[in-house]
C-alpha cells in the first residue's frame, strides 16, 4: 500500500460531481487538497467542508484550464509549500450537445476540444515535469466509456475522449523509466452535472439519461481513483473501464421504465 498522508492531490474541475467527491475521498486518507475550477464559491464551500471534517490543509484557487497563460501563471503563483504535487488528478472535462456531425454547434466542439484536451495537456505540462524531477508522482486522467466506444451523435466527444485514451497511453510510454505512474479511469453513466451541462441546463432531458436505471455515483468513481492511487509503487493501474450493472455499452442501458 501506498500511504496517501500528506501527499498534495491537485483535482482540476473539484467544483462539482466526481471531482469535489474525489478531493473528499483523498481528504478522508490524510492528503493534502489543491482543488480549482471556475466556480470559487463552490469551492470555498468544500474547501471548509473538507478542513472541519479531516483537519488536512487545502489551497482553492480560480482557474480554467482552456486557458493555456492563466494555467501557467497560477502554478508559478502556489505558495511554496503547494508545489510539490504528488497526484494530478485530470477531472476537469464536459460535453456539450449530441448532434449529428452536419448539425453540430462548432462552439460546442470549441469547448469539448479546449477542456477535454488541450486544458488536460497544459495542466499536464505544467505539473509533471516537477514530478519527474523529484521521481515521484502519479497522473490519473479521466477518460470515459467514450474513449473506447464511438457512440451516434458523440463524434465529438468522443473524439475528446479518444484523445484522453491516446495521451493515457502516451504519458505511460514517455514516462518508462521514471517512478511516476499513469492511470485512466473511463467510467460509463455517473448521475452529476454532466447531463444538465451536455443538454445546456435541460435539467428535465438530464434526468431521461438516467431513468428506469441504477448509475454509478461520484463516490464509486472517487474511491477507484484512491484505490489505484494507494497501490504499492510498482504497481501501476493503466486502465480500469467502470459501467454500472444496468448497462454494457454507451449504447446498451438497462432501464426498467422507458425515458
Ligand atoms: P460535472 O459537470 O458534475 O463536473 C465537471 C467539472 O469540470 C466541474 O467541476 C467544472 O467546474 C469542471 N470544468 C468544466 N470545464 C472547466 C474548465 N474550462 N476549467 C476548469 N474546470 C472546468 O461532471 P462530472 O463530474 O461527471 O465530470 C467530470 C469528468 O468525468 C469529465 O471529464 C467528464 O467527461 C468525465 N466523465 C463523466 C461521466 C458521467 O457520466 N458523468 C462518465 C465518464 C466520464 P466549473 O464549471 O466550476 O469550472
Ligand atoms: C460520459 C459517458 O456515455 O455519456 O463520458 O459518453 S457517456
């Protein structure tokens, strides 16, 4: 086992869903949290959640990670005693839309791109090079189902999460040799603020998503990430690929009532 006491988790997109379970689930083990996204009164609501109910220190701070200047600029910001990141947790991510190709918003794809790639990248870039230099680290990226399925009317997504899949297996290969591991976690359905996000705050055709089916929930997905985290260090998960009972495919759901 690795001890995650005291460690520095960084969680990008902590304002929300699996993100804000995560920074709480590594909070519980005795590490410390730096958490960002846009959203800082969401935030500073969990940044005092987690120091009364686990005594660890946390650092908030604003950030959207499409912002290549303000990603570079915040890191060089940290206080010292922040700098040291052992774990690199790539949440922040979205989907907008599912429209056919023909009919797709490009503003739409604009995001999906800037978040789910290039924002991983430039976080990625920023944070990893000072975990090879102190020969410790660990990168867990999400991915999703999307990644490994192409699903009509996902192209673009998809493709985001194709990405994800390819610089999962990219970063394990350039990092042969060093001690910091890489992991994927690629969940299928996860009931959060993903739906009401993709459908643009269509809360009602959010909820169709998960009707008459049992998803899984931020937590399940938060404890995975602390499981293959807290592995010994030459154990090192690549992929694990999580669905809930209900379904088999982005395409295969099991609903006992019709949405
Ligand atoms: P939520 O919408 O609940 O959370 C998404 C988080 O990402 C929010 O905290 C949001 O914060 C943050 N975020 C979005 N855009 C940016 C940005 N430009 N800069 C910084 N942070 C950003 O969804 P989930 O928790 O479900 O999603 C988390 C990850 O899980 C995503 O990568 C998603 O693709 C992936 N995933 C989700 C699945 C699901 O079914 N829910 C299944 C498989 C994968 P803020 O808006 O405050 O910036
Ligand atoms: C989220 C899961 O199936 O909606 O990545 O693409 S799915």
């Amino acid at each position: 086992m690795t001890s995650l006491r005291n460690t520095i988790v960084l969680v990008t997109g902590a304002s929300s869903g699996i993100g804000r379970s995560t920074a709480l689930r590594f909070a519980a083990e005795g590490a410390h949290l730096l958490i960002c996204a846009r959203r800082t009164e969401r935030l500073d609501a969990l940044a005092s959640e987690i120091r009364s109910a686990h005594g660890v220190k946390v650092h908030s701070f604003a950030l959207d990670v499409r912002d290549r200047a303000a990603v570079e600029r915040s890191f060089a910001a940290l206080p010292d005693e922040w700098k040291r990141i052992g774990i690199l947790v790539n949440n922040a991510g979205l989907s907008r839309g599912l429209d056919t190709i023909q009919q797709g918003n490009i503003d739409d794809w604009d995001e999906m791109i800037d978040t789910n790639v290039k924002g991983l990248l430039y976080v990625t870039r920023t944070v990893l090079p000072g975990m090879v230099e102190r020969n410790s680290g660990h990168i867990v990226n999400i991915g999703s189902v999307a990644g490994h399925w192409v699903y009509p009317k996902g192209n673009v997504y998809n493709a985001s999460k194709f990405a994800v899949t390819a610089l999962n297996e990219g970063m394990k290969m350039d990092l042969l040799g060093t001690p910091v591991r890489v992991t994927s976690i690629d969940p299928g359905l996860i009931e959060t603020e993903f739906s009401i996000v993709r459908f643009h705050g269509d809360e009602q055709r959010a909820k169709s998503v998960y009707q008459g089916m049992t998803p899984l929930t931020p937590d399940d997905i938060a404890e995975t990430i602390v499981w293959s985290c807290s592995r010994p260090p030459h154990v090192n998960i690549s992929t694990i690929v999580m669905m809930p009972t209900d379904q088999a495919s982005p395409t295969q759901v099991h609903r006992r009532t019709t949405p």
